[in-house]
C-alpha cells in the first residue's frame, strides 16, 4: 500500500511541476488557449495520444473486451479509421489557425453555427471528463478500499484536474502529456507479456475464454439487448461502436486546437503519424491486457464491476517481486484518466471564453481579465463534470453518448467546411440542431415508450447523424450558396 502511494504521490507532484514550470510562459490569450503555436511534433503525438486515450478506452473499452474479447476493438477502430482520414486534414486545420472549432464554423457558416457549436462541445466534453473522474476515483478505491470510496474518489480527482488544468492552460497540459504518454506507453508494453506469462501463456488464455472471444464480430451485445440477437444486428452494434468513435475522431475539437498550437503544418502532419501508430498499438494493448485479465480473473468482484479491470489486473496479477511493476500500471493509468480529463475539460473552458466572453460580453478584454475568466471557467466547469460524474453508472454508454453528440451535431458540419463549398449557414443551423437534439432526445422515456424495443434500445448515433447529414444535404441544395469571402479562408487552407 505504501508503494502505491509513493507512485502516485510522485506522478501527482510531477505533474504538479510541469504545470508550475509553464506557468511563467502563459502571458496572453494565445499562450493559454493555444501554447503560442508553439508545439513540435514530439509533444504533439504525446498531447494527442493522451488525450485520446483516457477512461473511454481504459474503462468503458476495457469493459468491452472483458465481456466480449477482441470485438471491443471495434470502438478502437473507429479512432484508427478517423486518424487516416486526420491525416489530410491537419496541414489544413493548422493553416486556418484559430483558437477553437466555434471560430471555424462562424467563418465559414455564421454567428448562429458557433453558439450551437459552443453547446455541442459543453455537452460533450464535460460528459467525456465526468468518466474521467468516475474512472480516477474507482482506481483511488482499489488502491485505498477502507479510506477512500469510489465517490469521494471522485472528488479527490476533480480538485486534482481541475487544479492542473488551470495553471498553465494548454501549455500545461500537453507538456504534462509528454510525461504521462511516456510513462503510460512503456509500462502496458512491459506490464503485457508479464500478464499474460502469470496466465499461463498465450494458449492458456486462449482456452479459458470463449472461441468468441477471439472472433471479428464476437459476441457483441450491449446494455439491455436480447441473447437472441442475429448476426446482422450483432453488425449493427459494432458499427455503433465504430462510427461514434471515427466521427468524434474527424471532428474532435480538442485535436483541432492541438493542431492550432503546432508550430507549423509540417509538425501538425508528422505529429498524426506518431498519433496513428501510438494509438494502434496502445488501443490493442488495453484491450489484450483486458482479455487476459477476463482469464485470470472470470469471477469475483471484477465480474461485478467489469470497468475496472485494467486496475483489477495490475493489483492482482502482478505480484511479489513484480509489485513495482504492479504500482506503476496502476499508476500509469490513473495518470493517463488525469490527462484526458485534463484535455476535455480545458477544451470546453476555450470555448466559454473565446466564443462567448471575448466574442460578445468583452471584446475588449486584456490578457490578464481573459486569463483569469479562462480559469474560472475551468473551476465552473469541472464542477458541473463532477455532478454529472456522481449521476453516471455505466463509462461505456455515457461514452458512446457523449461521442453521439459530437459525431452526429459537429462533425458533418465541421468536414462539409472544408471538403464541400456549396455547404451553406442554414444548412450547418440545422444539421448541427438536429443532431444534438435527437441525441439528447433519444434516451427520454418518450422515445421508449413511443418505439418498438428493438429500436429504442439502439444507440442513437444512426437516427441523429442521418437526421444531421439530411439537414446539411437538403437545406444547402435549397438555399443560396455561401459567398466567396465565406470559402476563401478553406479554399487556400
């Protein structure tokens, strides 16, 4: 026990440092919220790696591979089809160099597109760091079962992130990424092989486990969904797995503003290559280290309680003269729940900031009045994470809905800015409205009560992104096509 709070306790202070380290470079607007433009490609691929990978991986996909196996690499996937596409994008992205995805959308479409995107973000991103703070505060419970619960966990994590975040802005957390993306990365390749010799090898795994388990679809079933289920819907469930996570990937905000903060497009383009092969391997990774933990421990507690068995397995699969190993998994995960809460949180706080506050209650605003609005609005929102953190049950399905909204409101929108000029304002309006709106509306007692079962318990990613594509598609063939000074800023990007 000491040595798991000795790990931690180093982890929290180092990261403590690096952010008071950048402090004394956050002078403006643009150090805060975009680092100065100044990012090389090396801390981006470590910024964008952690901020990818958090509790929707490390919990909510874990989760998935301990119940169904290798098919939970369907919701990785998704990520993986979204960076080849990345790839061509962010040379755009950092030659349009704002500060948020709001910016974008009012200079290609209208001031209407950035409020709705401002609430989009704040529904998404503080949903994302709520599972965050579930997943820190269920690890600080394993770690220390008789003095901390999982909800005072939760608490403890918030001041922590909330803390973090606010001292430097964005230049604290990608630095702070660097040290958490090379500590997280190392250990789950060490921490692997290990795991999977205590269980016997590779083949013993493979016998404890259903043959589904190894499969292409598995047996994927979600939530409440009947045993029954043919194959052509168990396709179904894994594209909704897939495509929330590809779209929210393609549109991700929090990606666009590292882009905006890289020096310049060459290192926003050679950052997505680290990306791309840093998230194959450490997505594989979880997911591998979670089935071998579905072998060594099919029952007890973790079968309970099936999120948290990436922690389960470092504290009980790892022992003796491997503790060190042990506390350091565990370690390195609550660090990694640490950085992406950090990144989700911080993103929304932007948004209040540079698309509310200085676009219309200040413009004037200095330096110093924007920085310290920026880091109330991190304390507010950090707040309102938590509350909804202490309402939430299940990591994968508040995931897979907070991903719905992204992929379905902003991501069409933000794509048709770059990649289709006759997309119009009143077009994006609607498509950004109906996709949040159907999200939202979709888990009420309505829609259940209203619908056939097979259809009210699907998730809601098909209903609003084909509602939101119609929208853009439909109203910009019918309306008049945006001027040239609306295209200019994406035809030179």
């Amino acid at each position: 026990m000491n040595l798991y709070a000795i790990v931690l306790a180093v982890i929290v202070l180092t990261l403590l440092a690096v952010s008071l380290g950048r402090l004394g470079k956050v002078k403006t607007k643009a150090d805060y919220l975009v680092a100065g433009r100044s990012l090389p490609a090396f801390v981006l691929v470590f910024t964008l790696l952690s901020s990818w990978i958090g509790s929707g991986s490390l919990l909510g996909g874990a989760e998935n591979a301990y119940k169904h196996g290798f098919a939970a690499l369907w919701q990785g996937g998704g990520g993986w089809a979204g960076l080849l596409l990345i790839y061509f994008i962010a040379p755009r992205a950092r030659k349009f160099a704002q500060f948020t995805i709001p910016d974008l959308l009012e200079t290609r479409y209208n001031q209407t597109a950035r409020l709705l995107g401002v609430i989009a973000v704040l529904f998404t991103y503080t949903a994302i760091t709520s599972y965050q703070l579930i997943g820190g505060g269920d690890i600080l419970h394993l770690i220390f079962p008789t003095i901390v619960s999982p909800v005072l966990g939760r608490y403890i994590l918030a001041a922590f992130v909330i803390l973090f975040t606010a001292i430097a802005g964005m230049s604290s957390v990608a630095y702070m990424d660097v040290a958490i993306g090379l500590l997280t990365t190392i250990t789950m390749l060490i921490a692997l092989p290990v795991l999977i010799h205590q269980a016997g090898g590779w083949s013993a795994v493979h016998a404890a486990l259903p043959a589904t388990h190894f499969q292409f679809l598995g047996d994927l079933r979600l939530f409440n969904r009947d045993i029954s289920t043919p194959v052509g819907r168990d396709t179904q469930t894994a594209l909704e797995l897939f495509l929330p996570t590809c779209l929210l990937m393609l549109g991700n905000q929090s990606m666009y503003q590292k882009f905006f903060s890289a020096k310049s497009e060459k290192d926003a383009t050679r950052a997505v290559t680290g990306w791309i092969i840093g998230t194959v391997i450490l997505e594989t990774v979880i997911v591998a280290i979670a089935v071998t933990g579905s072998a060594l421990f099919p029952a007890g507690e973790v079968h309970d309680h099936p999120r948290e068995i990436l922690a389960y397995t470092g504290l009980h699969g790892l022992t003796g003269p491997l503790a060190f190993l042990e506390a350091l998994l565990v370690g390195a995960i609550f660090a990694k729940i640490i950085s992406t809460a950090n990144n989700y949180l911080f993103s929304p706080a932007t948004n209040l900031v540079n698309d509310i506050f200085v676009r219309y209650l200040k413009p004037e605003a200095s330096n110093k009045q924007i920085l310290i609005v920026s880091r109330l609005m991190v304390v507010l929102l950090g707040l309102w994470a938590l509350y909804q953190s202490l309402h939430t049950e299940s990591v994968l399905k508040k995931s897979l809905y907070a991903y719905t909204i992204y992929s379905a409101a902003l991501t069409p929108v933000i794509l048709a800015a770059f990649y289709w000029k006759r997309a119009t304002a009143s077009a994006a309006v609607a498509s950004i409205a109906a996709g949040t709106f159907i999200t939202i509306f979709w888990d009420t007692p309505f829609v259940h009560r209203t619908f056939p079962t097979v259809i009210a318990e699907r998730d809601a990613i098909f209903p609003a992104l084909l509602a939101s594509l119609f929208c853009l598609l439909v109203v910009s063939l019918a309306t008049k096509p945006p001027s040239e000074a609306q295209l200019k800023p994406f035809a030179e990007a």
